[in-house]
C-alpha cells in the first residue's frame, strides 16, 4: 500500500516536471520568436530609415547640382551674348571698313576732286524724296554739285546737290521727275535726255534716241553722263536698258533703264567739285 502510493507521488512528481519543463520551452521559444521577430522589424524599420535618408542626402545633393548647373548655364549663356555682340560689332566694323576701302577706291578713280558724304536722311518708303547727307557749306560743298556712288564695280549717278546748309546738304536723287541730266549709249554712242519715270517701280526714261538707233542698241546696254551742257561730267553710268518701245506715231524710242545705283542699299555719296557750281 505504502509502497503504491510512494510509486504514484513519483510519477505525479515526474508528470509535473515534465509539464514544467515543456511550459518553459515553449516559454522559451516564444520568447526567441518574439525577439527574433522584434528584431527583423526594427531592422526593416532602420533600412527603410537608412533609405530614406539616403534618398534625401541624394535628392538634396542632387537639387544642389542642378543648381549649379543652372548658375553655370546662365554664365555660359551670358557669354555667349557678350561673344554674340562682339561679332555683331565685329561684322559691323568690317563692313565699315569694306565700305570704307570702296570710298577711297572711288575717290582715286573720280577725275574730279570729290568729298565723301554719309547718308544721314532719307525715305525708304519714296526713294524718289530728297536724301540728306552729312556735309555741307563748311565743307565746300555748294548747290548744283553733282552726287555718284559706286556699287558693284560700277560708279554711277545719284543726283544733284539742290540745297546746302552749313553742315548737311539735300541731294535730289535722279529718280526724281523734276531731274534731267544728258545721257549716252556707252556702246553705241547715241545721244539722249534721261529723266525720272517711274517712282513706284525706280525706273528712267531715255528720250530722244532715233528709231534709227533700233538695230544697234538691245536690252542691257549701259548709259553713262555724256557732259554735253550738263553739271555732270562725261563717264558716270546712269542705267542700264531693261525695255525698247517702238510708238508708230512718236519719232523717238520709248527706252526704260534701271539705274546703275540701288537707293535702297545707299549709305555713302561723293559729292564731285565742279566749277559750275554755285551757292543761291
């Protein structure tokens, strides 16, 4: 009897370890699960911290770089505006100078003594309307002085001094209706009266060539100052023939020239010194 229930405490004894020491393995293992899993989330919490600070540093050093970048376009754009006007001004002074070149190339091709004038006043609208330009008495200049220019090789007629103040002048361009000068086929040698014809279209008139004249002139001839009774001297091209009209009922040819000069693209004139000129 004593001994039965000595063997049955054992066993309760024994069941009762075992049940604790299960509790506390269990214990255990919830203890490192929760630790364990306690750690994987802080360590997922740090790397998306650390991840985030790292996309800020990079997001901030990047906004940093563009500005940079930005100061540095904005130099380099400034630059190039200065490099840009230097070669404005650059071209600008080499056309000068070309214009330059040509004004005295002019002046030692004249027979005449000359003064070189700038254009300083003009219409672009009426090429026909008097041009100003940027010498007058106290230059030696004086009314009636004849006025030419040269472009494409070519010097030729621009019109004549009309008014003379003491440091401007008012040329009337030869595109004016109001302006005749004697002209001459450079080729064939036939005489005649050119005058302004067509403001609209910048056109002159070449009158009084005989119809006889028809076979020996053609479209392109050239017609230069005769200096027969003119303030013109002999030699400066007035135009070139761009239409022949032959009217029944008219003894003279109808000749169209395009003058010599563009009084568009005019910017300097010499004023030629002759003696016939005179002050009013």
């Amino acid at each position: 009897m004593h001994l039965n229930r000595g063997f049955n405490r054992s066993i309760t004894i024994f069941i009762s370890l075992v049940i604790i020491s299960s509790i506390m393995l269990l214990s255990n293992e919830s203890f490192r699960a929760t630790k364990e899993g306690t750690l994987t989330v802080f360590s997922l919490i740090q790397s998306g911290v650390s991840k985030t600070i790292n996309f800020t540093s990079s997001t901030i050093n990047s906004v940093g770089e563009l500005r940079n970048l930005k100061n540095r376009y904005d130099l380099l754009n400034q630059e190039l505006e200065q490099y840009r006007a230097i070669n404005r001004e650059f071209l600008e002074i080499k056309r000068e100078n070309l214009e330059y070149k040509k004004l005295l190339d002019l002046k030692n091709n004249l027979s005449s003594k000359s003064i070189t004038c700038e254009i300083v006043g003009k219409d672009p609208s009426n090429l026909s309307s008097a041009i100003t330009i940027s010498k007058g008495l106290k230059h030696g200049i004086k009314k009636n002085m004849p006025v030419v220019s040269e472009q494409n090789g070519l010097v030729g007629v621009v019109g004549k001094v009309i008014s003379v103040g003491y440091q401007t002048s008012l040329v009337l361009p030869l595109l004016d209706q109001q302006s005749y000068l004697a002209g001459r086929l450079t080729e064939s040698r036939y005489e005649g009266l050119v005058k302004g014809f067509d403001s609209i279209n910048n056109y002159l008139e070449l009158d009084y060539i005989k119809k006889i004249a028809e076979n020996d002139i053609s479209i392109g001839d050239l017609v230069e100052t005769s200096g027969m009774k003119s303030l013109y001297p002999k030699g400066y091209y007035i135009g070139r023939i761009v239409e022949i009209k032959r009217v029944e009922y008219e003894p003279s040819l109808k000749i169209i020239l395009q003058p010599i000069i563009d009084f568009s693209k005019l910017e300097y004139v010499s004023v030629i010194l002759t003696e016939g000129a005179k002050n009013e």
